[in-house]
C-alpha cells in the first residue's frame, strides 16, 4: 500500500485548500486535474458543501457557475463545459451538441444529462455554516428560483415510472457510475463499439459496457433530448434510492429555505412525503432499498452503498433506519473492511476493490452516510464515518476512491471532493 506519514489536522487543511486553488478554474472547481478538466454537477455541489463553513463567496460561484449550465426545461447538466479544455475529456462538447437544443442556455456549453440533485442540500448546508448571513440570504434568493425549475423538472419529466420517483436515464446520471446496479439493465442493450475504444479508458471501468454508455447517451441526443422519447422509448429507465434519498432532502431543504426566499414551503413539504411513500413502496424489499429497472420490472438483487440513501430523509421510520444502520455495520458492509464505507457489499459476486463504484470507498457517499446517521442520531456510526474518512485522506492524500480493506488511494489525485469534504469534516477539531 502506498503510505505517507500521517499528518496534522492543520496541515492536512492547508493541503486541501491548495487542491482546491489548483483546481479552480477562475469560476468553479474541477473535479481533478487532467481526467476531469469541466465542471461536474454533484462534484462540484460537494465543494460547495465543502466550503460553506470557509468561504461563502466561493461556494456560492461554484453554485452560480454550475446553474448557468440550467436547460430552461430545468434540467440541471451533469456536466459544465469550461471553453478552454473544450474536448479534452470523452464525450466533450461536440457529442452532446447542447447548443443545437433551444432549451439549452446559449453562452454556456453542456452535457445533456443531469446529476442527483444535491443542490437544495448543499445550499442548505450553506445557510446553515455560513459565517456571513447576509451574502448567504443573498444566494439563498438568487438560487431558490432556479431549484424550483430543477425540481418542477424532476416531478413532470422524470417520473417515467408513474410512482412519484424521478428515474435516471443513464448510469453517469447516478454518479455512480460502474455500479454493479447497471449491470442488467446495460446487458439488456445491443453491443456496440466505437472506434474511439482505441485511446483507452481510464482504470477501473468496465469496457465493455462503456460502449453502451455512449450509445445511451446518443440515443438520448438524437431523440433531441425529448421527453416523450424517455417515457416511451429510452431503454434505460431506473429508479435509483441514492438519486431520490439526494432529492427528498433537497426538498426537505428547500420547505426549510422557503420563508427566506418568499416561497411557499408546502409544494416542498409535500414532495418530501410523497417521495418517502414512493420509496417504501417501490424499492425497498427484504430490509434494504434497491434499484427498480423500470423496463423489465425487476429491483436489483445487489446491494451498494447507493441503497442506503433514502436514511438522508429525517422522517423515515424508526424501524427502517434500524433496519438499514444493522446492514450498513454488518460484515457485509463496513464490519468486513479497515475503511468506510464499500460501494458494494462485500459478498456480492461483482465486488471488486479495485474498479470504480464497484468495491473502493468513496468520500462523498462517506459523507453523505455520515450525515444521514446524524439526522438520525445515530452518533457512533457517524463518529465512525467522520474517523474513518479522515483516516483514509491522512494516510493515502486526496484521491479519488480508496481501498476499503487498506486504505491505499486509487483513481486520481488531487481530487477536489476529498478535498473540500476534508475541510467540512475537520471543521468539528480545527477552529477557522
Ligand atoms: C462520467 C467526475 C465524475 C463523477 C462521477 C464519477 C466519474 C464520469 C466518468 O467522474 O464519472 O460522468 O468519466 O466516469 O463516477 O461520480 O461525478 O468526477
């Protein structure tokens, strides 16, 4: 295992905050240098979440930056291209061709999928941390308007299901994108294979089903990106509990944000119920949430780190939650490794530490539980994630992924995330 000697909290803040200047762009974070040169959607909300203790104007850029790239369907894009890397990354600009969709904004150049929504959330998050009240009202008013759209989006376009769920209609959708979970609804798509192949993909994807992620993604582009298309005919259609549990508490936030922003909480308040009924309902199944294909029917018989999202919501039942944190301590999730928390249950025939969301640790997901077992005052498991994760960046840096058996870093370095993430959960032992 790649070690380093561990370090001070002190110094491992300065670290993060020189990954995080060196991945600025001038107006929002890049995931990673190199392999990731545009401005992601949930990669760039975790900065956001990241900095609300630290620094209010930053987070609120990164925010203002990845809203510019809003569809005037409300569709928030997975990715924000930044110009000047233009097609540096597979698939760029000229794939997704944004600009020929009038919905598109005209200035900025994007993807034509979206991401979870984190974005209530994380301006929650930031109202909450902030130490300058004022400019964050500010924020609070100027964004509000646009989640607003991004959920009206959500509701009427994505509710291919009929249940009450959003449905992604692409694994990068989920962010999760290697997850075993795609396994069968990918399979059920032709082969196909580009010549693109031959530059070769980045460790940890499976290759084989890159190639169907391209397909996907042009299918989409070529229909126009048209709604009625996704209902009727897109053949990936999947109700995913970590996509819905990130929507619930953005909907939860935005009820809590409403009198700031002159709105009405109760379209919000009622989402967060119907959401939560549509989850007990639709996915959960032998004491866990799992992933409904809407095109064959089936829930996904593997379980990942993903099934553990909708605990984010503060009024899931007591006994769900029980539920859910006995699995989660379990050997088949954190009781089997040195480090929070595997993407994927250790006993399932597709775990592999080494592949992306198919094994590794992830510090997101590490965060996003952490939260969820404070919402639920389940203080240990959440001392335990917050431990763990830092332990994981103090030995190995700020990568990527990491081994969930020893720690060792895997996939990019400098990887903003980790970073900013670090900031938030040093913030409990490190005073501004
Ligand atoms: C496709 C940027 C993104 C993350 C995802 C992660 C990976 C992209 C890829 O990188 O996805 O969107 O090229 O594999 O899976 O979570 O947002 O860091």
């Amino acid at each position: 295992m790649e070690a380093r000697a561990a370090v001070d909290d002190v110094a491992l803040g300065r670290e993060a905050w020189s990954v995080l200047d060196a991945n600025w762009t001038g107006s929002a974070t890049v995931p990673a240098p190199g392999l990731y040169p545009h401005q992601w959607n949930w990669d760039s909300t975790f900065v956001a979440i990241g900095l609300s203790r630290w620094d209010t104007r930053r987070a609120g850029a990164e925010l203002l930056s990845l809203l510019a790239g809003q569809w005037s369907t409300g569709m928030v894009p997975h990715i924000v291209f930044h110009p000047a890397a233009a097609e540096a990354y597979f698939p760029g600009p000229s794939v997704w061709r944004s600009q020929d969709h009038p919905a598109s904004p005209n200035e900025v150049l994007t993807s034509g999928l979206t991401q979870p929504p984190l974005q209530g959330l994380a301006l929650w998050w930031m109202w909450r941390h902030t130490t300058d009240r004022e400019m964050a009202a500010a924020l609070v008013r100027r964004l509000y308007p646009m989640l607003a759209a991004q959920h009206d989006y959500l509701t009427t376009a994505r509710d291919l299901g009929g249940g009450g769920l959003a449905a992604i209609v692409h694994p990068w959708e989920s962010g999760m994108d290697d997850s075993p979970v795609w396994d069968a609804p990918l399979e059920a798509l032709p082969q196909v294979r580009y010549a693109y192949r031959s530059e070769g993909l980045a460790d940890g994807h499976l290759d084989s089903h890159h190639d169907r992620y391209v397909s996907l993604a042009l299918r989409y582009r070529d229909s126009g990106y048209d709604a009625t298309y996704l209902r009727e005919d897109h053949p990936f259609a999947v109700e995913d509990p970590m996509f819905n549990g990130i929507w619930l508490a953005s909907c939860q936030a935005l009820a809590e944000l409403a009198p700031l922003a002159g709105a009405d909480p109760q379209p919000y308040r009622e989402a967060v119920e119907r959401i939560r009924a549509a989850l007990l309902e639709r996915l959960w199944a032998d004491g866990v949430f799992h992933t409904r294909d809407l095109r064959s029917g089936r829930l996904s018989p593997v379980c990942t780190v993903g099934c553990f999202g909708p605990m984010l919501d503060p009024g899931l039942p007591t006994e769900r939650v029980a539920d859910l944190v006995r699995l989660l301590e379990s050997p088949r999730f954190m009781g089997a490794v040195g480090y929070p928390v595997p993407s994927c249950e250790i006993r399932a025939p597709q775990f592999d530490r080494s592949r992306y969301w198919r094994g590794p640790s992830w510090m997101n997901t590490n965060w996003l539980l952490r939260r969820a077992a404070a919402i639920h005052d389940q203080t240990g498991l959440a001392q335990v994630l917050g431990a763990g994760t830092l332990r994981l960046v103090r030995q190995a840096g700020f990568r990527e992924c990491f081994d969930p058996f020893d720690g060792s870093g895997r996939g990019s370095r400098d990887f903003s995330w980790s970073a900013a993430l670090t900031l938030d959960l040093l913030a409990d032992t490190v005073d501004p």
